[in-house]
C-alpha cells in the first residue's frame, strides 16, 4: 500500500551520485508508487507528477527532508537485553550474559525483541537496517509487516544426528527466496558468520563456498578487539581479514562489522573487495574495544557505513547518536578538528549505507529513487537557529527530532504517530519476554 504524497515547499538535503550534499530550500516533491516522481522549485509542475491519483500535502514549513537513515550492523532483538549486560569487557559480556541468556531464545521472544527494535528505529527516522541474529524467518516477517527495509542474515549450519555441525545450502537457498518474494524488495539476504573465531576451523571453507555459489552477500564481524586479532595470529599466523580471506570469504558483497583493529595490510585487503566497514561508535567505545580509524578507512578507498550494534551494548538503536559520537571521537583520535566532517558521517547514514545493505535506489532525493525519506522538524530550540543543515543532524539533533519516516513510499510513521505498528502492544510483549528470559538464565 502505497501513499501519494506532495511535499509542498519543503527544504531537501540530499547528496548527489558522488556524495556531495545539495541544500535546496523550498522544494516541491511528489511522491507515488513506492518512488519519488518528481522534484524541484515549480509547485505547479511537480504537482502535475501526481495527476489522476488522490494525494495527501505535507506542508515543508519549519521542516527538513532528507534520506531515511540505514542502519548497517546489529541485532535487533537484543532490545531485550537493554540495560542489563554494562560495564563489561566483550568477551565477559559475551560469554557470561549474553550466550546464557541466547540459550533460552525461541520465535516468540525474538519476534517481541524484533519489533521492539523496529519500533525504536522507525521513530528515529531509519528506514533500514541489517540484522544478524536467530530465527531469521521469524524477525524478516516482523520487518516486512512493519514496511521496514532490512538485510537478514541466515545461519546456514544445523546439527545432524550425530551431533556434528554442518552447513545446509538449503536454508540460504530459502532464505534468498524469502527475500525475492518480499513486497518492494525490502529484503535482502545475507549468509551470517559470526566471526572468524566461534566455529570449528572446517566450517569456513564451506560457507565461504557457500556464498560463492549462491552469490549472496555476508555479514561478518571483524577484528572487534585486540583479543581476537592476537588470537587469530596465534591459531593461523595471519590477522582477521587476512584469515577470511584465506578462507576464500569476499568474494561477494560483505558487511564488516566492527574494523576496530586494523593495519594498513588489513584495509589493503577489504578495500581490493567488495566490502563495506561498518562503524559503530557507541558499542565499540562501550565495551572497551576500542575506536575504528574511519578516516584511515576512507582514504584506503573503503566504503563505510554507520550502525548501533544490538541495544545490549549500546543502549539504544536511535543512530544519531552514533553519528555524533563518531565525529566527535574521530577529531579527538586524529588531534584534528577537520577529521570526520558532518558530510562524511551524513552520507555513511544514508547513500553509503543504503548502498552497503544492498538498496542501491535509495539514500537519496531524486526523480526514480526509492521512497525512503524522512521529516526532521526544525522548530526546536536544539536546531535553532539552523545555520548548516548536516552540522545540525550531526553535532545537535536526536532521534526524537523525527517527525515522520517514510519507506518505499509508505509512511511509518506520520506527524510522530505510527503508521504499521501497534506501540502499545509491542511495549507490553517486549516487557514479558525480557521477564520470561531474564528468569530463564
């Protein structure tokens, strides 16, 4: 279901194909069909877009519309976790209270924790996001009943009779089918690996063949802590993306989660590949694992988006969070105040990251790009006065400046009411499950 839309006199920061960032106030844009039909400075012509069809006007005064915010690492369903696994280093945090109490998950209770996150996420303005975690079915449904863009990731290993771990080419072949079915391709399918140290050393060859064959993109994290890379030298003689490599991984689109512990070797090697890093700032910084060197990154030709990681580390999935934290700690890194700057951070929320999950017709505003948009609402007294619009996004506002977010041309959420999801119910679901598992480790 679809919403034709006219943004009437609306001002519009969207980066053009390179990424550079275009200001234009008193823009008209005409939205139908899931696509943006029509823009620019004559009323009369963009409305003409939208001849023959009933649309709805959505006046620009005291707004800013800009690309709906993507999401590219975390686990949505750890929302149940908040507040309850801090003040730990990654490994504790992992082994001592997040694998206990993943023991006990089951559909039920990753449903609630799933549309929980999609409820965070749609009210603070991202339209799309990457998910790597349990029941992949189970949380795909939740995102599509939603209207939310999102890159599941499948874990194609299952245990046999005999109790051995193998990998299943027959679950990442449904679960790209489950994504090529979903309406206005708001699916994509990504084969999970963990990481390059949680399974049996035989099982890397095979999944990275595995992607290989059915040419499906990977979400993997990578060189988190300096644990795992030591680790990892010790095990094989060589670092993380070097390892991977090896074992014949990025030979299709991956998202790189983490790239905290890196040398100019390692970037050397994603940067040869179709790889896009994936920041995340809060998470990183809040376990102690340290901070990616994103301008390093950048300059070695990388592609970089932005994501929380699961609200189990972060606390919070709200991304403009993380895109102030990572300017801000990129200029205290770097000694330089010019490191980072609000553009850079901008575009990795937006084109660069709709590009990394594999929506390449969205991240921006223009004619035949995809729907996927969202209204921050400028007469607040942190955005006031305005001065450079992506310094506000980035160095001021928060989630709660949204009011409304919109994908494939379909409102999520309109003048801060939701639009798919029932937040009242959802909160209520969420609170049960966390008490059901919570009592379970």
């Amino acid at each position: 279901m679809y919403d034709a839309v006219f943004f009437r006199r609306i001002r519009c920061l969207t980066p053009d194909p390179s990424g550079r960032w275009l200001d234009r106030p008193d823009q008209s844009v005409a939205v139908r069909d899931g696509r943006i039909v029509a823009m620019g400075d004559q009323e009369d012509a963009v409305r003409q877009a939208l001849t023959g069809v009933p649309y709805s006007v959505y006046s620009g005064r005291g707004k800013l519309l800009l690309p709906a915010l993507a999401n590219l690492h975390g686990h949505i369903a750890m929302t149940l976790f908040r507040n309850q696994a801090d003040d730990r280093n990654l490994h504790d945090w992992l082994f001592q209270v997040i694998f206990p109490r993943e023991a006990h998950l089951n559909e039920s209770v990753v449903r609630a924790g799933t549309r929980l996150g999609l409820l965070e996420m749609i009210r603070s303005g991202t339209g799309a996001a990457a998910d790597m975690y349990y029941y992949h079915e189970t949380i795909a449904e939740a995102a599509v009943e939603a209207g939310f863009r999102l890159n599941f990731s499948c874990d194609a290993k299952e245990t046999n009779p005999a109790g051995e771990t193998i990998v299943q080419p027959r679950l990442m072949q449904d679960a790209l089918r489950l994504a090529e079915q979903a309406p206005d391709q708001l699916l994509r399918a990504s084969l999970l690996v963990h990481s390059v140290y949680l399974y049996d050393q035989k099982l890397y060859p095979e999944l990275a063949e595995l992607a290989a064959d059915l040419n499906c993109p990977v979400q993997v994290h990578v060189s988190e802590t300096a644990r795992e890379v030591d680790e990892c030298l010790a095990l094989h003689g060589r670092r993380p993306p070097a390892q991977l490599a090896e074992y014949g991984f990025f030979r299709t689109p991956t998202l790189a989660a983490h790239c905290v512990h890196l040398d100019d070797a390692d970037r050397r090697i994603l940067a040869e590949r179709d790889v896009t890093c994936v920041h995340n700032p809060a998470s990183n910084l809040k376990l102690g694992s340290g901070f990616a060197d994103v301008p390093a990154l950048l300059n070695a030709g990388i592609r970089v988006g932005l994501g929380t990681d699961g609200a189990a580390s972060n606390n919070t999935l709200d991304l403009y969070r993380d895109m102030h934290l990572a300017a801000l700690a990129a200029k205290g890194l770097h000694r330089d105040a010019a490191a980072l700057p609000a553009t850079d951070i901008l575009r990795m929320a937006t084109l660069d990251g709709m590009k990394g999950l594999g929506f390449t017709q969205s991240g921006r505003i223009e004619p035949g790009a995809a729907a996927d948009l969202q209204v921050v609402d400028l007469d607040r007294p942190e955005l006031t006065p305005l001065g450079q619009p992506a310094s506000a996004l980035v160095y001021c506002a928060t989630g709660s400046c949204v009011e409304s977010t919109m994908v494939a041309g379909r409102w999520l959420m309109k003048k801060r009411e939701l639009m798919t999801l029932d937040e009242e119910k959802i909160l209520a679901e969420a609170r049960a499950a966390s008490d059901w598992i919570n009592a379970q480790a």
